[in-house]
C-alpha cells in the first residue's frame, strides 16, 4: 500500500497582531477606494448627537498610536524635570 500524502487546509488569512487590536479598540475593516480601513464612530467629548465616523489605514492609525504615546511619554518626562536638568 502506498502511503498517502496528508491533505492540508489551506491557512486562514493571517491578521496582523495591530489589525486585531483595532478591531478590539472597536474599529471594524471596510474598504474605501480599494483600500482597506478601519473606522469606527467617535463622539465628541460631552455630547450626546451622535458622533463622526474616524477612518483610516492600518498604517495611520499605528502612527497615530505611536505619536500620541510619545506625547505622553514627553509630558510624563516634563512633569517629572519640569526646568529640564
């Protein structure tokens, strides 16, 4: 008897780790142009109409996140040494 060769399923589409937590920051994909973004609602602060719809690609978003987390980082450092020294 010849051995046969086990049949593989074909691998799920691999999500980027930052994609999944877009969509765990509740972001949902669409596609815009032919280009995939993710978007979700925002309302603003202190109001109860609803709100806008903040679009944008993996990539922005991840250098969104990484600017405004350098922001904190530099306020957290100047409330720490305010004169610098």
């Amino acid at each position: 008897a010849k051995p046969t060769a086990a049949v593989q399923a074909p691998k799920a589409e691999e999500v980027d780790p930052f994609e999944k937590h877009l969509m765990a920051e509740g972001y949902r994909p669409e596609m815009q142009g032919g280009e995939k973004v993710y978007c979700r609602k925002e309302a603003p602060l202190g109001s109860r109409l609803s709100g806008q719809k903040s679009c944008g690609s993996a990539e922005q978003w991840k250098l969104r996140e990484d600017q405004t987390k350098e922001g904190v980082s530099k306020a957290q450092r100047a409330a720490v040494n305010p004169k610098g020294s």
